[in-house]
C-alpha cells in the first residue's frame, strides 16, 4: 500500500462505521456516477474505436465497435500515420516530448528554487516578489503570446524552438505551490542542522530539501507538463514551420485541412489518440504522488 | 507562515564550524542563487511583453500620402478608442461573460457533487471513479475540440439519432456545445482539487457530528462544503481565467462549424487582428483582456476572502 493511499482507506474505514445507510441513496450514487462515467469515458472509446477502422468503415459500421479486422487496420493506419508526409507526425510528438518535457523539468527547478528562497529565507522584497508572482497566476499566459510574438520578432526569434521553449518555462503557480509546500515540509531544524555540518545553503536544497519536497516536485511538473502539452496559442502565433510544431497545433493544422484532404481525417482520429496516450501514462504512472499533492494548492 | 531567519542563528554555530561563517553575506548569495533563474525568466517573459503590449498599443500605423511608407507613431489612446467602439470585440467579451456565467457554476457544482460522492460511504469503486472522472484532462483543448467536433457532427456522429435531428454546431447551440468540451476536460480535475481537501479533515469531526445525530446530508451541507470552500474558490478563480481566455477549443471547431466567427471570443479577436496584421490594436486588445482578467479574478478573491473570513 503507498503512502498516499493510505490516509484514503482510513478515511473510508471510519465511514463505513457510520449508521447503516439506506440503499436507495446507495444506489442514487452509483446511478448518477455510472452514468458519468459513460459520459466522460465514451468520446475516449470512440476515438480508439475509430482509430481501426478504414475511412469508409467510419461511417458504415457500427460507431462504438470494432470491426473483424480492427487490429490489422489499426495497425494500417498507424504505419500510414507515422509515415505520412515523411513522418512528420513523429516530428510533432518529438517536439511536443522536448516543449513539455524538457520545459516542465528546467521549469520546476527554477520555480521550487525560488519558492523554497521564499519560505525559507528572510531577505528583503521578499513580500514583493511573492506579491509579484501572485499577481502573474492571475495573469493569464494566453494574454501574453501576442506582446511574446512582437518581442520575439524584435529579435528575430520567432519561428524558432526557443520562441515556444523560453516563456513555457515560467510557472508562477508552480512558485506559488513550491512556497507551500517548502513552508509545510521542510522544517527549519533541520537546516540549522544542516549548516551545522557545514552544508552550503544551495547544497542543502538539492541534497536535502529537494527530497522532503518531492510529492510537491512531481505535482509542479505534471501540471507544467500539461500546460504546456496543451498550449495552443503561443506555439500558434509563433511557428510557421510545421517541422517546429508540437503535435497539438500539427493536427488541428491537419484537421483543417480535411474538407481538401479527406484522407487525413483517419490520421487526425489516430494521432489524436497516440497523442493523449503519454499523458494518461504520465498520470498513470506518477498518480501516488499528484493525488497527495493537488490539495495543497488550496491550503492557504 | 514559519520562516528561519538565517541572521538569527546562534553564535555556537559559528564556533563549531569556523570554516562556514553564517554571516548574511552567505545567505543573501543562496537567496539570490534561488531566485535569480526565475526572477531573470519572469522580467523577459512575463514582465517585457507587458510593458511592450503597452508601448504598442500607444502607437499607431501612418502613411505619408496614400503611397507612401508606413511608419509608427505615438497616437496615445487611439487604439483604446478603436477598441471600445469595436462592436465584435465587446460582442466577444459579452459571449465569453454569458459562457462563464452558465459553465463554471454548472461545472464546479458537477465537480463539488462527485467529490462529496466520493467521499461517502455510499460509493463502491472509488479508485475507479477517480480515474474515469480525470481521464479527459489528458485530452488537450485541440483534440477535446477535434473529437467532440466528430461526435456532434451530423454525418459523423455515432449518436446520428441525435445530431441529426438537433443541430449542436449551428449559432444557437455553438456555445454551448463548446461549454460541454471544456466541462468534460474539466470537471474531473476540479473535482479531484476539491476531493484532495475534503480528504485532509480529519474524521473525528465526522464522528463527532454523527454523535450528535447530523446525517450524511448534513455533514456534507454544514461541515464539508464551508471546509472546502478555499478550494471551491480557487477553482473557480482558475476557471474564471480559463473562461476569458478561450480560444483553443472555438478555433478548433471552426473546420466543423460555419457559426464560430473569426472573432468569436476575445482571443480570437486579437489572434484574427494580429493576422491582418494590426499589431498596434491587437497589442490594445491583449492589454485590455489581460487587465479584465487580472481585476475580474482579484475582485472574486477578495470578495469571496472577505466572505469566508466572516
């Protein structure tokens, strides 16, 4: 059993020891989340359905089933969509795996840096830089990719990597939440105790402090991670070479061009669906850790 | 909030390690160390493009003669004038305001059901719930908006029966058909945020409640919900700013829909005016959304802060 787990069983344990309920209210409950569950579950299973069928097959068949030959057809379309173009959709994902990847990485460093420095340290303008960073969770990144793409034309740098990678690396929510949770876990004792054996203060951050704010790290990065998998209108605005776009601008470019090309309609259904299966994986995968550390935001 | 005063260490400190002295000095290089990386990223990134909207948005595009180059100018407040006599911009804002004003209640309040719903003894299943609920926040904005453009199409749909008879894609239902994509992204993260807080009170307030007689209905009405409201309201602050800044899932639609104009929300009204280009008026109009949204949002915290603080 994790340790993030751990608190929900007990939560459930003292519940059920609570006077008997009534079924009907029982199954009231289950009603109304088995039927969102249908809600929020089908378009997922449409979209892997469709994944394998052939283009014709999408509107002859039965929508939410497979056909007889769904795995050799799926197959079909997944080589088509790989090599499509000369495998411009891998390029996509790659992009995608380096904006995020590489953008929520460098980008929960810089921010738990400074939100440690903020729970931690008595400096002057400390109060100002946290105001200033509060102020900028409420201002919207979308806001700013228009003013982003006259500065970067300035300088001749739109239309490149770094036009989309540089301003995804700025997470004031993510300082926000380092500051939290520095505040909570990292207890002052024991970087006296720290100092006492001679620990330089930035090596106690990445040695010690670091460790103890983990379930906190890996929350800021998915959530960066996923902001930037998702942005849309920086990489938008910015971009023009379709050999630079992240895969969720590459497809809405192809679905636009369906009604010309409708032969791309099946690579658009397989994409969309290659390209939310990292995220689920990520969610998946990291879940003890997000789940622990999603409420923490709201703390204060 | 604790904080450790570096300057208030103890003299012992010093003498046992004399090769580190804790003077300020070593202190104020680890702080500045911390906070450089993302005060520098911060300045470029979020603070220049600011103050450079704003520049912009001051100047303005003149000609010498009907042939002659064109050149920027200080205009002062021209482009803001443009801006506020700019029907479809404000139609925008208005159509963004009325999509807020119906979808964030309405997705906060599913959200709020099903996290109480999870943290009841009524639900078996819990862990599954949880993830099916959460599994479309991995589906971005773009392929939300792809895949439920198939499902609402009338030739396409899997639910032909339907969209064929009620036409979810035309003016009068556009909206809120993209009100359905973003609450189906949505409310399972929501609910998770608002699940993640009802899971820190501690159980002994239950018990006691139960001691004095309260049903569950009660729990949930007098003790759960005000001890989650700090994160009902940062939710709704999240999906306030998420709601002006619409333009993922509208642009998206457009290759389904012939009823989504080129400025049907505020973002697309600066992204459609960028392209002309008119950089100047659309600096203006990012500037006056990126201030709606700022005071809109601040103006709901502190009301709400003031509210629960009572």
């Amino acid at each position: 059993m994790t340790t993030a787990a751990a608190p929900l069983t007990a939560a459930e344990k003292a519940h059920s020891r609570g006077p008997r309920q009534n079924v009907m209210s029982r199954a009231a409950a289950m009603l109304v989340m088995g039927v969102f569950t249908l809600y929020f579950l089908t378009p997922i299973w449409w979209l892997l359905v469709t994944s394998t069928k052939t283009g014709s097959e999408i509107t002859g068949t039965a929508p939410l089933w497979f056909t007889p030959n769904s795995i050799s057809t799926f197959f079909t379309n997944l080589t088509g969509l790989f090599q499509y173009q000369d495998g411009l959709f891998v390029k996509w994902l790659v992009n995608s795996a380096l904006y995020a990847g590489a953008g929520a990485l460098l980008g929960t460093i810089i921010a738990a840096m400074c939100g440690y420095a903020l729970a931690k340290y008595e400096f002057k303008g400390r109060e100002a830089i946290f105001n200033v960073v509060l102020s900028g969770v409420l201002v919207p990144a979308t806001a700013l990719a228009l003013p982003l793409f006259l500065i970067f034309s300035e300088v001749n740098l739109t239309n490149t990597y770094w036009a989309v990678f540089l301003p995804s690396l700025v997470s004031p929510f993510g300082v926000y939440l380092a500051r939290i949770y520095a505040a909570a876990s990292v207890p002052g004792e024991l970087l006296e105790a720290a100092r006492l054996d001679g620990s330089g203060e930035v090596r106690t951050f990445f040695t010690v402090s670091t460790r103890l704010m983990a379930p906190a790290l890996v929350t800021i990065f998915l959530f960066q991670f996923v902001a930037i998998w998702n942005n849309f209108f920086l990489p938008l605005i910015m971009l023009r070479d379709q050999a630079l776009f992240p895969v969720t601008l590459g497809l809405y470019a192809w679905n636009s061009q369906i009604s010309q090309i409708p032969e791309l309609r099946t690579y658009v259904i397989i994409g969309a669906l290659v390209s939310i299966v990292p995220l689920i994986i990520a969610f998946l995968g990291l879940q003890r850790f997000w789940s622990s550390g999603l409420g923490a935001g709201s703390v204060k | 909030m604790a904080t450790v005063d570096q300057a208030q260490t103890p003299p012992r400190a010093a003498e046992k390690s004399p090769r580190t002295p804790h003077t300020g000095r070593s202190t104020r290089r680890a702080v500045t160390v911390f906070v450089a990386p993302f005060a520098v990223l911060f300045l470029l990134f979020y603070a220049a493009p600011i103050i450079y909207a704003m520049i912009q948005s001051l100047l303005m595009v003149e000609r010498q003669g009907t042939f002659g180059a064109p050149q920027q100018v200080f205009g002062g407040f021209t482009q803001y004038a443009l801006v506020f006599q700019d029907e479809a911009f404000w139609a925008s804002v208005g159509r963004v305001l009325l999509f807020g004003v119906v979808q964030v209640p309405v997705m906060l309040g599913m959200a709020l059901l099903f996290a109480l719903l999870l943290d009841s003894p009524l639900l078996k299943g819990k862990r599954f719930f949880r993830l099916a609920f959460f599994a479309p926040y991995a589906v971005p904005g773009v392929i939300a908006a792809i895949m439920w453009g198939f499902l609402y199409s009338p030739s396409l749909s899997p639910f032909g029966a339907v969209t064929s008879e009620i036409n979810f894609l035309d003016g009068s239902l556009v909206l809120w058909a993209i009100a359905n994509i973003v609450t189906w992204v949505y409310v399972g993260y929501n609910m998770l945020i608002i699940y993640a807080s009802l899971l820190a009170i501690p159980t002994e307030i239950y018990e006691a409640a139960r001691l004095d007689g309260a049903s569950n209905t009660q729990i949930a009405w007098r003790i759960k919900i005000p001890l989650v409201t700090p994160a009902i309201i940062l939710t709704a602050v999240f999906s306030i700013i998420g709601t002006l800044q619409l333009l993922a899932e509208p642009q998206t639609l457009r290759s389904f829909s012939s009823a989504i104009s080129s400025t049907y929300t505020p973002n697309l009204a600066v992204y459609t005016t960028a392209s002309i280009p008119n950089y100047n008026l659309a600096a203006a109009f990012s500037v006056v959304l990126a201030l709606a949204t700022f005071i809109l949002s601040f103006v709901f915290l502190k009301a709400t802060q003031r509210k629960v603080s009572q």
